[in-house]
C-alpha cells in the first residue's frame, strides 16, 4: 500500500532531534481502506490522510501544523496521541516508540500526552457537571490528590480564569470561550508534558480567541509544556508556534522556523497560502500581488503523482509529475519539498532533486 | 440613534438612497424574555457599493440580514422600522409582495452552502426553478441560463455540472453554485452572510474575487457579514460595527481600520493577530464575553467589558449613547469625550497594534 517513492522522506532522519527532542515522528502514515461490498467487504482503494510525515517537536516548543482542510493535520494529531491507530511509520515519545502501544499500556502515558479539542460543545458531556468532566483525569489515573479531587478542580478552574464556585454547573451555563477553558482545564489536570491542541480557538468569537491564545501562551510558561498546535488560520499559529509545519494532501512540503516560513516561504504552496491571507487594512487592498490557485484540492483516493501539489503549481514542470521532492534541509532550520523553490538561495532545488535521486537509488539497489 | 443618522425624519417616504433602513428593530418573545436581536438599526447603501457589517456571535448581524429579505419568522419575530429597497418599503408589504422582491430585487448568499441546497434537487433544478419564478421563460431558456451563470462563477464543464448534486460538489464549488443561484436574476442588491466562513483560505480569496468581479459587472449594492476583519477591508467601502444588536461604529473602511474610535473596535483589532505587522508578544484581548440579548447591560452595551468606561463618570452605566457623527460619515455611539478617544487612540491603542 505504501508507495516507494514516498519511502524517500521516512529514511530522513529529522533535523535537530537532539536530546532535547520530546516526541518524534518517523514517516508517519494513516490510509483509510475504502471498502465495497455488503458481506464480503474488499478494498477497493485507500484514504491516503496522512502519507509519509516527519518532524520532532523539541521540548518547550510550540510546533504549528497549518493547512487546508483534507491535508490530514487532524488526523496526525489524532493519532501523535493515539485516538487512530498509525498504518505505518514511528512515533517517538521521550524515547519510548509508542506507534502500537496497547490501550492499557497507553493510559499511564495519557498523563503526560493530552489533547485539547476542537469543538468546545461536543467534546464535554453535556450530563455530567464541570467538577465531574475535570475531575476524571484523577479518576482515571487513580491519583491521589493532597486536598481530594475537589479542591484540585476548583485550583484548575482557577488557573484557566473560572470561578471556583461554578464546580457544580454544567457545560451549557457557560459560553463557548468557557466551555474551551474547560476544556483546557481538563488537559491540564494530570500535568501533561505535550499537549496536541486541535483547532484551539478556530469556534470562538474573535475577542474571545484572544484571551484563549493569551491562556494557552501562559500556561505555557507556568508548566513548561510543550504544544503541538494544529490550526488553519495561519494568523494564530504564527503568533503562537515557534516552528511551523505547512501540510498539503497527507505530505508535509514545508517546515521551519516561524519567522522564516513567514518571511521567505520557500514552497509555492506556502507563498500561494500566504498570499490568500487576506489582510485587514483596506490601504492594501491595491497593489497587492496575489497568488491565485486554480481549482480545489485534489482528492486523498487517488492524490497526483510525484509532487502532490504539481497539479495547481504555477511553477510545476516536467520533473515535478515523476520524481517525488523529499524533505530537505536547505537552509537551516527550514526544511522544504520542492524542486523549484522560492525565495530559497542558489542551488536549493538542485540539492532537493539531488536528494529525491539519490533515495531513488538506493530504493533501486535495495 | 436613528434621528440623527438619516436627514429626513423617519416619516418621510420617498428615501434617496438605494437601500434605507431606518429604525430596524427586530425582537423575539421568549419565555425568558424578549430578545432584542436588532435594536434600532439605520443605514443606507448605494449601488455598486459594499457595506460590511462586523460583529461577534449575537450580535445581531445574521438576524439584520434575514430581517432585509423579509426571511425571519413572521409568527414570532416583532419587527418594526422601515427597509426600503428601491423605492419599495418591506416591513409593511405582505409575504407574496415580498416573495416577489426577493431573488430578483434582492438575494443573499448563505454561510453554508451544504445545508442552504435542497439535498434531493441537482443545482440546475434549483437555479432553474428561481430563474422561471421570475421571468416567463421556457425550461430550456432557463437552463441555458443556468450553465451560463454556473460558467460565469467559475464553474468547470458547467453544461455537465448543471445536472450534479450539492453533494457531488466540492465545498468552494458548492459556493460558487450558491452564487451562481443568487445571481442568476440580476438582483440589485446582494447579501452575503458569512459566506467564506466554512471555506479554506486559497478558496476563500477566490470567492471574494469572484463576489468582487460580479458586483463590478452587475452594480448592485453588496452587504458584506462576517466577523472576519480581514475580509472585511478586502470588500468594503463602508462599515458598520454592530454590538449588542445595536451599531456602534460606522465609517468608510479607512477611517474604521485607522481612524476607530470606539473601544469595541479597538478591542477587535486589538484581539486579532496579523501577519501584515511584526509578531506582538500577547495580544490583546476584550475581558468578558459578549451580552446575552436578553439581558443586555443597561446604558452602554459594551461598558461592562470597557476598559475606559469609568472615565465617563458613571454615565455607560445608565445612558445609552448616542450614534453621532463625529466627522462626515464617520459615526459613533461612546459616551467618552472627542480628545480622550484621541488620546487613548494615538497613544495607548495604535502604538500596540
């Protein structure tokens, strides 16, 4: 099922994973059989979400995914915490490979991996009250806290900006922004280490994504935790993610610093979703130079050869449709799949093609 | 509020501009109380112009866009001022009156496409069937008409799209479909509510561009609703900041993004990160939630979540104020005085933006 080609990106190994590096993915893949039939059900074709991703988040850090809806960031957050069940690929948790962990064996490990979700009304159990929805954690995990569970609630209520008091309500008294603090509060209640944050703020009232932002960038701080924020407003990650991952059709094609993404983009899909951005000052509305794509994303079933995103390149050329532009390193810190990249220094594409060709071969040979 | 925005006393009926509202008031009795959705709106908008109206969930703007079309419920909706589109008034005109200005004088586009399409109908049914209500014309003649329009908004092979679901459509597609239909009778005034909302932002400046071209090429008067800031000073030549169900803020686009003068809209650029400026350390946000519109805070809506609204010794608390013209189309509604909103504007607000 999985294409040799896109085997290319796998045997990179990540850039600056170091010691400190607190979770690692390794040629990540998630394919969604497509089955036909009513009692014997075959496969008929896959899903291809996720296809191939690499990349390390560093202790401390807040990594950004952005992308277009269907580009399969989700479905990599779900599964760095293993709510899906990986195809193929490694995830390296504090040096510990937890790709097909059991379920039993994943729950101790659930303390210091938590997610907070995207939908601040369905993901809290509209019959059950605050204290109840935050105390779980405790629980689950059986841990004994100094002052009962109760008080340790009412401390994380307090640290996310709720009143104490309103322990005994339920999710529908409060409003979305403190529906999401709740949330938050109930990530926050075993200490997690890394917290996936799936589209944190994409449901809120603009005044209201403020002050969350602004939360989850504190908390930071007070517990040294480290975020993996997965989002499609391009403006919020850049404000919170100190390095951010650009995925189009289940591949990363761009990944560095903050700045550098912003600043210099190197994939034309960048430079194209960047320049879609649109700007709140009306005394730029003219002479702004746009990067129009045509067309929709193509479909994950049957994604185009080669370079996904060749189809809507204004830049694409015969290479592009055959020979499958791995992840490099072309400058560092940022990290592009492209062989004809922007705003990149001399002799960048080469060394991307250069590298595709290189991992051709030794697929051929072995 | 509404005495002092249009010229003529609200009686007089033969309004100048294209669209005038004037007085909108749109409440709901509920069992918890009456909801002022809409509280006192006044407006006008000429052709080919684009009025975007910014606010928060709540605040009323979906509501004022229903309430234009004449779409809001009649068995349980209060509403009362005046709309007048071209001359003709709606409030008062009767449903098969309004059925008949609706689509052809004025149409809207709906945030989500998916559920806004009858599911069982292909889109060429559906953008027949409204093109046939208003004109006299064979089906074959409606059909034509059909492809056309669905080319016109970008659509591939439109002669073999026209006969799909909304579902084999793609989510831009499907918008552009919605388009297509609202457009296929030439209405003179268009209204879109959120209509990028549920679109990825390579799609999003597509329709934007799409929903730009087409006003040039037809000059109706375009309502822009939305929260995003952003496509707002993409579109508008005019915009109307609404709060609470009232507007608080109303300008020409340049003087709303640089010169603002009401805390709500500072509050709102202030909460919004950016990529045309440099990366600020923390944003800055607007404390509280937005009110229920049941219990709206008494005086001025915004002062509970108002960072200056003690400089006002005590009046947010009790009075409403006022919608004001503070320079030639630039109006307000703030009871803090002309030099502190330029003080707090130029020295504690800007600087930090």
């Amino acid at each position: 099922m999985t294409t040799p080609d896109s085997e290319v990106v796998a045997d990179q190994r990540p850039a600056g994973d170091g010691d400190d590096a607190l979770l690692e993915v390794r040629g990540l893949r998630k394919h969604f059989p497509v089955t036909r039939g009513a009692i014997v059900k075959r496969q008929v074709g896959a899903v291809k979400a996720v296809d191939g991703v690499d990349f390390t988040v560093r202790m401390g850090e807040t990594l950004g995914l952005v992308g277009e809806s269907g580009c399969g960031k989700t479905t990599t957050g779900r599964m760095i915490t293993r709510l899906l069940e990986p195809s193929d690929g490694q995830i390296i948790f504090e040096g510990q490979d937890i790709t097909h962990v059991s379920q039993a064996k994943m729950r101790p490990l659930r303390r210091d991996l938590q997610m907070i979700f995207q939908d601040p009304y369905s993901s809290l159990n509209p019959r059950k009250t605050v204290g109840t929805i935050i105390g779980a954690p405790f629980r689950l995990q059986g841990i004994e806290t100094e002052h009962g569970v109760k008080r340790a609630v009412q401390d994380l209520l307090e640290v996310v900006g709720l009143n104490p008091e309103h322990y005994n309500r339920y999710p529908h008294e409060f409003s979305g922004g403190q529906r999401q603090r709740i949330g938050i509060a109930r990530t926050l209640a075993m200490r997690p280490k890394l917290i996936v944050a799936d589209e944190p703020v994409s449901a809120l009232d603009v005044s209201i994504q403020a002050q969350v932002v602004n939360l989850l960038e504190d908390l930071q701080e007070e517990f040294n935790l480290t975020y993996v924020v997965i989002a499609h407003d391009l403006s919020v990650v850049r404000h919170i993610a100190d390095r951010v991952g650009v995925m189009y059709l289940g591949k990363m094609v761009e990944l560095a610093d903050g700045e550098g993404l912003y600043n210099s983009p190197m994939h034309p899909y960048t430079v194209a979703l960047l320049s879609a951005v649109p700007i709140p000052d009306p005394a730029k509305r003219k002479g702004r130079e746009r990067v129009r794509l045509q067309g929709d994303v193509p479909s994950p079933l049957n994604p185009p050869p080669a370079c996904r995103f060749h189809t809507r390149c204004w830049k694409a050329q015969e290479i592009c449709g055959t020979v499958e532009p791995p992840l490099v390193e072309v400058i560092p810190g940022h990290r592009v799949a492209c062989h004809f990249p922007e705003n990149a220094p001399e002799g960048a594409g080469a060394k991307v093609t250069k590298a595709a060709e290189e991992a051709g071969l030794t697929e051929q040979s072995g | 509020m509404t005495q002092d925005q249009t010229a003529e006393p609200v009686a007089d009926p033969a309004p100048r501009a294209f669209l005038d509202v004037r007085d909108l008031r749109i409440h709901f009795p509920t069992d918890d109380g009456l909801v002022k959705s809409v509280d006192g709106l006044s407006f006008t908008l000429e052709r080919g112009r684009t009025l975007g109206i910014v606010g928060e969930s709540g605040s009323g703007k979906s509501v004022t866009s229903l309430g234009l079309l004449g779409l809001h419920n009649r068995r349980n909706a209060k509403v009362s001022g005046e709309i007048w589109v071209d001359g003709q008034e709606v409030v008062g005109s009767s449903p098969e009156q309004v059925r008949r200005m609706r689509g052809r004088k004025m149409s809207m586009i709906f945030q989500d496409p998916l559920s806004s399409m009858h599911p069982l109908y292909t889109i060429g049914a559906q953008i027949i069937e409204a093109y046939r209500i208003h004109n006299n014309v064979s089906k074959d003649v409606a059909r034509k008409h059909a492809i056309d329009m669905l080319g016109r908004v970008g659509i591939p092979q439109p002669d073999r799209r026209v006969d799909d679901y909304p579902h084999q459509f793609s989510g831009g597609m499907r918008q552009r479909a919605m388009i297509a239909m609202a457009l296929s009778c030439d209405p003179e005034l268009l209204i879109a509510d959120e209509p990028t909302t549920a679109l990825d932002v390579t799609v999003q400046a597509q329709i934007l561009d799409l929903i730009r071209d087409l006003q040039e090429e037809f000059d109706s008067a375009v309502i822009m609703i939305t929260h995003d800031l952003g496509v707002v000073a993409e579109l508008s030549d005019d915009i109307l900041v609404m709060y609470g169900g009232r507007c608080v803020e109303y300008g020409s686009a340049e003087d709303v993004f640089h010169r603002p003068e009401h805390p709500y809209t500072w509050g709102l650029l202030g909460s919004m990160p950016r990529l045309d400026r440099d990366r600020s350390e923390r944003l800055i946000p607007i404390k509280g939630s937005p009110p229920s519109l049941i219990n709206v805070p008494v005086g001025c809506a915004f002062s509970p979540r108002c960072a200056y609204a003690e400089l006002n010794d005590g009046r947010s608390e009790t009075e409403r104020p006022e919608l004001r013209e503070i320079a030639p189309g630039h109006r307000v509604a703030c009871h803090l005085g002309r030099e502190d909103r330029h003080r707090i504007w130029t020295e504690e607000i800007r600087p930090r933006l």
